[in-house]
C-alpha cells in the first residue's frame, strides 16, 4: 500500500467556483483520489480556500462585510458546494488558519537566513483616486510583449508571461478604471529567484515523466530567465510580515505577505489543520526526515497556476534548505471555455457550482467534466454536447443496462440471482474484452489521463449491451431457460463491476447500481481477477430508481435562456 499526497489548487474565496474550475483541478484531483483509494493505497487529499490578497479585501467592502466575517461565510458556501459535488477532501482548509501564519512567516525566515530574501526600496503604482497602491493583479493594461491590451499585473494571460506591474504599458485601475496612477517608493521583501535558477532547473529536470504541458510551462519560464519576486504587498489583509523576533519589522509595519507566496504554503498549513483535528501527524507527510521519503506527492491545477507551481513554490521550499516533500506528479489541465469565451468568477459568465445542482445531481456534471474535459486542449462548454453525453452515456448506455438486466431478473427469475449453466465460449470472449477495458481503464487512470479512462470506462459499458442483446436472455427464456439463466447470472455480475468502475467519477450513483444485486464494495477491479464469481446465486436483487434521466430540449432551450450561450450572461442568484 502506498501514501499518497493529493493537493488541488486553491479556489480563491471571492465567490463560488464555475465549472471550469471544477474541471482544472478540484474533480480530477477527486477522482484520482478515489481511484487510489479504491485499489486499497492511503490517500490524503488536502485543499482549502485561498483567503489572502486584494480580490477579498474589495469582495468583503462590495458585500459590506468586513473581511474575516465575509471569508468565513464564503469559506462554508465553498465547503458546502464541494461536498454537495462529492469532493472527498480529507481536509478543506483555510490559508486565513494560523498554521499557514505559522509557516509562511517561518520560511520567509529560513529564506532570509540563507541569503534569499533582501528588502528594496520599490516602486509600485499608486492610484491617486483611489487613494491606495494597487497590488500587481489590480493594475491592468497593455501586455509589453505580446501586445494584449487586458494584461493583468502579474501575469499576461494571452501570452503567459509573468510581469510586474510597471512593465504595463497604458495601466488603468482594474479597481476603478482610473489613468490617474503615478509610481511611488515603498518598502518590499523580494525572494532572489535568481540564485535558485540552476536548482529549480536540475529539480525540473529530474521529473522526467512529467506531462508536456506542465513541463514545457516550467521551462518557458525558465528560459525567459527568473526574476527576483517581490513577496510583500501593501496590504492590510494577509499573513503579517515581521522581524526575526517575531515582532514587528521596522519600515514594513502594516504589511503582509504576497497571496502568491503564501497560497502553496497552505497546503502544508492544511495538512497541520487536519492533523489537529484527527489526531494525526502532519510531519510524517510533509517532512523528509520524519517519513515523507515515502510519500507520492500529486497536485492538480489549471495551466494558469503552473508556473508558481514549478518555480515559485519550489524556490521556497527549495531555498529554504530543509527537508520539505516537494511534488512527484504534477497535472495540469487546460482551459474549460464557455461557447468559445472563458468561464469568468468576477464576471459572471458561466455557470457556477451552486446553479449546475440545481439543474441536475451532480454525478451527470461529474461525467461530463471527466470524460469531456479540457485535459490536452482547452474545450468549450455547450448545452447541446452536455446533453448528448448525458443521454447517451449515462442514460441510454449504463442505466439502461443496469434497469434491463435488474428488472428482468425480478420479472422472471423471481428477482434472485440464478445459476445457469456453464459459460458458453461467447461467454468467455465477452469477458476476455471486458477484462481488456478493465486494464484499459486502469492504465490511463494511473497515468492521469482521465478522458482516456473515462472512454474504456464507457467502452465496459458498451460490452454490456452489446453482451445482452448478443446473449439475449429474454428470447432464451422461452427455449432454453437454463441458457437464460447463465446470460443473467453473467450480466448481473457485470452491473457490480459496472458500479466498480463507474465508483471514481459518479460517487453518487455508483453505491445504488451496487445495491441493486447486493453490493456495497467498491474497490476498484483488478484486470485478471474473478469478477463472474462476485455476485453469488441466490442473492435478492432489486432495481433501483431511474438512475439516469434523459435531459429533454426544453430543458435546454431553458438553460440556454437563462445562462445565456455565446456572450454569457451575469450571473443569476443561485
């Protein structure tokens, strides 16, 4: 049994998540994780709420709430929309915890004892109307190398380089629209990633089996060349910074830690909050030197955070010189677009994860988001695929197996599982291509590539009918009841391995398919073992409610009216 360390990135606490967040990083982290624990590893899943910066600060003033009461609401809605989804975090933090605190404020001081952090005078933009500095992702403008004209501060997202806000050309207020900004002095800490650059690049190069895109970010960075980054903001709200005391710093009174420096910090932070609360040890999965050199370390993210993901992050815990897990696999997920545009938190475009609940159970969002997914491109959303996929996967292709197969028992077999015959070499061959997409499944499972599993998942599915429409039990009935019999036999132990396989994307419904003949086990199959002999005869069988319900065109023709379809729409009160 291996341990194994999930992280998914944050999700910032402005807001409930859209659909494209779900699909970058929280469900596939989730599936993952339930794969894993499904072949009997440790997992320990770990996210939180990302509480810190300027957006929270402007969120809590819009919602007239000060910050701490408005992150605390918004952190139980986040919680509740996850759980609501089946996102089985093992622990859902806060990066606002004291933890986090803790650790953020230890590593900027094992930097600076190893010559990694140094306080310069800075220039940064002041809004003159706004009576503020603007932190860098609230200073928008024209991108200086790739001409974008709605760069952000930090990062263009046109061309993905990282900037600073003064490489902006035509900057405005993204608080406020306002051009009346001029650059003024102030004090900043700076992390010298300059001095890290040859580690980061031997440490990117040792993961070898990293996926293209995760690498091939890293090393645009890279080769661009690092800069030192300013870890510090003028900000009220935040991880304070302080002297080597612990006290306050002189000249940085008032100051707090960058988001971006803190953020990943959580995910250590996260894990201490969970150990606290179960008893456990937190050190054994984060520290090298107390039994983290056998832990699996996986984080999911979309391609946006990659890059403070593999330089950042890593220059953190890199230059800190302890003995810090850092991460073995990383994934990384393009873009989920909204009929060709982006899915937009701040501006309502989409639909969010509260809404798509009250369109449909989530296991139908789960499916699509996994099976479809922006995993090797970016993807767009459109009603009209979502109810395809639905309709015929999971409805016409898994549910309809399940309530034919079920119903029949229960109609002519007195609703037990009966024994039949010996299998037929039709039998065998079935079950020698079932076995196929089994291991099939399997393998792109473990090498994280969800769309692939998804697809041999559904192929398992496909074999089923294909088995019963060839074997046909309810013609063999009438002139071979024992032939019959074994079909049955043979097919209802197909729906126990059908909800085995289906338990990693669809929590929800993969428990009712398994109680139909019986079952509460959900382990993941092995692609050899003996899955006929799973349901044994004489057990009751019983056929569940509709599993699936077709979504009609007028439900679309709804949906589309009110979420909008090319250009969005704000977002509705959910």
């Amino acid at each position: 049994m291996a341990r194994i360390l999930i992280t998914s990135a944050l999700p910032y606490i402005n807001g409930i998540k859209h659909l494209g967040n779900l699909a970058g990083s929280m469900l596939p982290a989730d599936v993952w994780a339930r794969f894993k624990r499904g072949q009997g590893h440790e997992v320990l899943y770990i996210c939180a709420t990302d509480e810190h910066g300027t957006p929270a600060e402007l969120a809590a003033a819009a919602a007239g709430q000060d910050v701490r009461t408005y992150c605390d609401e918004q952190h139980q809605i986040q919680k509740t929309a996850g759980e609501a989804f089946g996102l089985s975090y093992d622990w859902f933090g806060r990066s606002s915890n004291a933890p986090n605190r803790r650790l953020t404020q230890h590593f900027a001081r094992v930097l600076e004892d190893n010559g990694l952090i140094e306080e310069r005078v800075d220039q940064m933009i002041y809004s003159i109307d706004d009576g503020r500095f603007l932190p860098d992702r609230y200073v928008e403008g024209t991108c200086p190398h790739c001409g974008y004209e709605k760069a952000r501060g930090d990062q263009c997202d046109n061309c993905g380089r990282l900037l600073d806000p003064t490489d902006l050309k035509d900057p405005y207020s993204a608080v406020s629209g306002s051009r009346n900004l001029e650059v003024r002095d102030t004090r900043h800490l700076y992390l010298l990633q300059t001095k890290l650059e040859g580690r980061i690049r031997e440490w990117i190069s040792s993961k070898s089996d990293w996926q293209t895109l995760a690498r091939s970010i890293a090393l645009k960075h890279l080769d661009e060349g690092l800069i030192d980054r300013g870890i510090t903001r003028d900000l009220k709200w935040g991880v304070p910074v302080v002297g080597p005391d612990g006290g306050p710093r002189p000249g940085m009174e008032g100051k707090v830690f960058y988001v971006w420096f803190d953020a990943p910090i959580e995910y250590i932070g996260a894990t201490e909050e969970w150990a606290e609360a179960t008893g456990r040890s937190w050190r054994d999965w984060w520290r090298t030197d107390e039994g983290a050199d056998d832990v699996r370390y996986v984080q999911f993210m979309g391609k946006d955070n990659v890059a403070f993901h593999t330089v950042s992050f890593p220059a953190t815990i890199l230059g800190s010189g302890e003995p810090w897990k850092t991460v073995d696999t990383l994934k990384a997920f393009n873009w989920l677009n909204w009929y060709g545009g982006k899915f937009s938190t701040s501006q309502g475009r989409g639909v969010f994860m509260d809404q798509a609940l009250e369109l449909l159970p989530a296991d139908y969002w789960r499916w699509y988001l996994t099976a479809y997914g922006p995993e090797h491109s970016d993807s767009a959303f459109t009603w009209e695929q979502f109810q395809s996929a639905i309709n015929k996967d999971l409805a016409d292709v898994l549910g309809n197996f399940v309530n034919r197969i079920v119903k029949f028992t229960e109609s002519k077999f007195g609703g037990v599982v009966p024994e039949g015959a010996a299998l037929t070499d039709e039998d065998r061959a079935f079950q020698t291509q079932i076995n196929a997409a089994v291991a099939e499944a399997t393998a792109a499972f473990e090498a994280m590539e969800f769309r692939k599993a998804a697809q041999a998942v559904r192929a398992a599915w496909v074999l089923g009918n294909e088995y019963l429409q060839v074997a046909a039990p309810w013609t063999a009935f009438k002139t071979d009841p024992e032939r019959a019999a074994t079909a049955v036999r043979f097919a209802l132990n197909l729906v126990a391995l059908f909800a085995r396989l289906a338990a990693p994307v669809l929590p929800f419904t993969a428990p009712k398919i398994a109680a139909s003949v019986g079952e509460s086990g959900l382990s993941w199959p092995s692609a050899n073992e003996d899955w006929l002999s799973r349901v044994p005869v004489g057990r009751p069988v019983q056929a569940a409610e509709v599993l699936f319900r077709k979504i009609e065109d007028d439900q679309v023709a709804e949906w589309t009216e009110r979420f909008g379809g090319g250009e969005g729409q704000d977002r509705m009160p959910g």
